[in-house]
C-alpha cells in the first residue's frame, strides 16, 4: 500500500481523530488549525476535548513522525497529494450551513498549494453543490474534488474511523476517488463510490433520520404516559420489528450535538430551497424542543412552582463519553430552570462548567451526591451510566426532597422506589 502526504485543514473532532487514524494507516500527516492555542496544546501532547483511545493514538503517532501539527498553510500544503476540509459548518440564520469557514480553508488552499492535481477532499458536512462550487473555484487548475462525508460518533470516534459502517465517496473524477479509497486500505468497512450530490446528500440524510427516530421515539412516550401505557415498553416491542430497530428508538431529554440539530435544520433549509416537503423536520425540531418543557413542567407540577427549588442536574454533556457541550439538551434545561428562579447544582464527569462560559450561577459539584444535597429534586439529563449505578440511599438521605426525574431512562424505578424516592421516567 503507498503512504500519502496528506494535509488535514481544521483540528476539531474531525480533523484531529482522521489526522491520528491516517497516520496510524502509515500515511504522513499535517494537521492545520489557525488555533494557536490549540496547535500549541497538540503540540504538549495536551488533547483539546475528551475522546476515548484518542490522546494514545496521537501521541503514538507523533512520536513516530507520521503526525505534525502547524498553524502555517504552507508548511501544511508542501508536497501534500490529498487536502482534507474538516472545518466546523455550523447552523446560519437561515437554518442553512453557515459555510464561511470551508470557503476561507478554500481559499488558503488556493493560495499555497503548490502541488498539480491536488486532490481536495470534502469531509466537513457541506451544503448540496459544494463539490461543484469548488471545482467552479479551481477551475483553472487541475484541482480533482472528492466528497468523503463523516460519519463519526463522539465517544465511540476512534472505533468509527476504523471499523466504520459505510465509506462514502462522490466524485466526477473516478481516478481521484480510486486514490482517496486506496487511503483507508486496511480498514474494515464498505466503500460507496456515487455521484458528489449524492455524497453530500447522503450525511444530511443520515443524520436527519436519527433525529426523526428520537422525536417519534419521545411521541411515542408521551402518547403511551397519557394514556396509562408504557412508553419504554412500547418501544421496546417497537424496536424488534428488523425493519425500524432499536438504536435511537429511546425516549429521554432530546438530542444534542454538533450535528443532528444542525443537519436537521440543514435539511429542512434545503428541502424548502428545492419546494419538497419540509414539514417533516420541522416538526422533529419542535418535538425536540418541547422535551425540555416537558421535564419543566414534571417537576413544576410536582414541585408546585420552581422559585427558589434546589434542582440537582447530573450530566452536562449533550451525550455520554464525550465533554461537548454543543446544542447539549442539559445546558438548555438549565437555563430554562434558572429562567423559572430555580436554584440549579450540576454534576459532569467530564464537563467543566468554568471552561464552557456556562451561567454563572449555576454551582458545579465534584460527585453527584454532593450536586444532589439538600436537592429538592434530581434531574439525570445525561446518559452517564455511573448515574445508573448511583446509591439510591445515600441520594436520598443527601436530598432535601424525595424526586428524581430521570430522563435518560437509566434508574430501576423500584430500587428508586425501595429507597424512597419519588421516581419519574421520561417514556415510562
């Protein structure tokens, strides 16, 4: 198998964990970032966010000379043969893909690069027609453009890059994409060659379609908790059937994230541009949305009103094994408690408030007893599983009050019942 030079534009979740996992397939590596802060930090061997496997598989790879890190476009794009974008394309006023920063990456590519027949590769999620919208931009080069959507999951990233379900490849150029499929040689995972509209569409699609699925899921449970029925039960029963089943097939808080709220909106945006129907994601936005409201309404109904309520939070992550907080369900549900005069303590494994320019009366605990003492109520917004595996006893006896409202669906309710609380479960 040759080794390739390959330069990595944006040293984010992306960019960081398929900079490791390239050079860890034996190809060298340039990670660019106009961070230097965060440059500096890869630099010491300090990782910037919390990813299982990630910091060793860097390390390993630095130390071994297959993985630099620069903020410099030129020293990044010397005798590089491949350009990866993995720059961050968050949500626009419009609900669009704000793409400023890819066009910028773009930009200093066209600057420094040197190299004929540099081939760009496209991994930041992008909008519909950027493989063209680029070609157009280097059109008086030799300049091939591959689509090569991501697909990763924060927490289970450096698994995903190796064992992934689908590598997905749109080009016009078949010998560009050949060359960009011949660099994940020796990875475990079926490789998708198609058309670049079809590539771009296809990660907004995926990501879409698992929002969906949370959002019936959380329907579901309400329809099953109003009518005397088991939500988690249903879906359960639900989730057999081969042809839906189970994963995100759960109700709770509501999705997060970098990317289903994103892409969601992204697709309702585009779905609009090209007159199709639309109605579909906007409605799973709002399902979204309202689960939040729904646990506000739980414990002001059982609390009576929520001013001056101690209200315990664990888990600020918007999902579990990862320290992001982007679009995080929790964040949100605090916000809108501290709005209704609650008086809110947190708890994260891997979150450090401080860090994260949270509200600043929100007071972060170092275990979840000491978050939940003197708690009128316990909300668990986070699917960390010590949070299942928590002494329902001593949570009680640290509790002012007697309600745990579990919205991850984590907490036996009769072991939380034997202890003497109050137990609630979103979906049951």
């Amino acid at each position: 198998m040759g080794k390739e030079r390959v330069a990595i534009v944006g040293a984010g979740h992306v960019g960081l964990v398929y900079a490791a996992g390239l050079a860890e397939l034996g190809h060298h590596v340039d990670l660019l970032d106009i961070d230097r802060d965060r440059i500096a930090a890869l630099r010491r061997g300090d990782m910037p966010f919390f990813e299982p496997g990630l910091s060793e598989l860097v390390r390993k790879n630095v130390a071994a000379r297959r993985l630099r890190f620069t903020t410099r476009s030129a020293d990044a794009l010397k005798g590089a043969e491949m350009a990866f974008i993995c720059v961050p394309t968050p949500s626009g006023n419009d609900g669009g893909l704000d793409e400023g920063p890819l066009r910028r990456a773009l930009q200093e590519i066209r600057r420094y690069a040197r190299r004929d027949r540099l081939i760009i590769v496209t991994k930041s999620t992008v909008s519909v027609g950027m493989n063209r919208f680029i070609k157009d931009l280097f059109k008086d080069r030799d300049v091939p453009v591959v689509s090569n959507p991501e697909y990763l999951r924060e927490g289970s990233a450096v698994r995903d890059f190796f064992h992934p379900h689908r590598i997905v490849l749109g080009s016009d150029d078949h010998e560009a994409m050949d060359a960009v499929a011949r660099l994940y040689d020796g990875i475990d995972g079926p490789v998708f060659t198609t058309d670049p509209v079809t590539a771009e569409l296809s990660k907004l699609a995926s990501n879409a379609f698992l929002a969906l699925k949370i959002s019936f899921a959380n329907s579901i449970a309400r329809i099953a908790s109003k009518n005397g029925g088991d939500g988690a039960e249903t879906l359960r029963i639900v989730g057999t059937d081969p042809r839906i089943g189970s994963q995100h097939l759960r109700a709770g808080l509501g999705f997060g994230g970098a990317c289903l709220p994103k892409d969601l909106a992204a697709m309702e945006h585009l779905a609009r541009r090209s007159a199709a129907p639309y109605e579909l994601f906007t409605a799973a936005q709002g399902i979204n949305r309202d689960q939040r409201r729904h646990v506000l309404d739980l414990l002001t109904t059982r609390l009576d009103s929520l001013s001056g309520r101690r209200i315990a939070v664990l888990g600020l992550a918007f999902k579990a094994d990862t320290d992001d907080v982007r679009e995080s369900p929790s964040l949100a549900l605090i916000s809108e408690l501290e709005d209704a005069g609650a008086i809110v303590t947190a708890h994260d494994p891997k979150v450090r408030l401080r860090d994260r320019r949270a509200r600043p009366a929100t007071a972060q605990k170092r275990t979840a007893l000491a978050a939940a003492k003197g708690a009128d109520a316990v909300v668990i917004a986070t699917e960390w599983p010590q949070y299942g595996s928590l002494d329902l006893a001593k949570l009680r006896r640290a509790m002012a009050g007697d309600l745990i409202v579990d919205a991850r669906g984590l907490v036996d309710p009769k072991a939380a019942r034997r202890a003497g609380l109050q137990h609630i479960s979103i979906g049951s």
